[in-house]
C-alpha cells in the first residue's frame, strides 16, 4: 500500500469515528422520548440557561430536565440522567 492509499484509508478512519457520537442535546431527546412516551421528532431539546450542563426536555404536552455529565466512551456519549 502506497502511502497516498494510507493516507487516505486514515483521512477516512478519523473522519467516520469523528461522527460516530452523540451530543448531549441526541442523548436527552432520546432518553425523553422513552421517558416522556413521544416520538423523537415530537420533542424539543434546549439547554438551561441557568445550570451548565442541564437540558429541558419539551414534547406531546410533557416536560422533563435532565443533567448531563461524564462521558460514555463505550457508546461514545455523554450520560444524561433525569433531574
């Protein structure tokens, strides 16, 4: 292998891993959706403004609030727990 061809197999590699994660904002809407009993697109997800690391979770006439911190590094996510 060339090492053009490596380059470009790596190029790849760092560009596939570097999208394989989940913001907080994907893991709160996730975990509100199960907890809320609401499809996904149905919720909205916004940061508190007050407490670093806090979201408010709005869908199908509910809310919830959920505090983020820590990283998954299996699934490559931060945890997100119900407040």
């Amino acid at each position: 292998m060339t090492i053009r061809e490596r380059l470009v197999v790596a190029l790849a590699l760092a560009l596939c891993t570097a999208g394989c994660h989940s913001t907080a904002a994907e893991v709160v809407q996730s975990q509100a959706s199960t907890d809320l009993a609401c499809a996904p697109a149905k919720i909205q997800v916004k940061p508190d403004a007050k407490e670093k690391g806090t979201y408010e979770a709005d869908g199908c006439g509910k809310k919830a609030t959920y505090e983020c911190g820590g990283w998954d590094s299996y699934n490559q996510a931060p945890v997100c727990q119900p407040k």
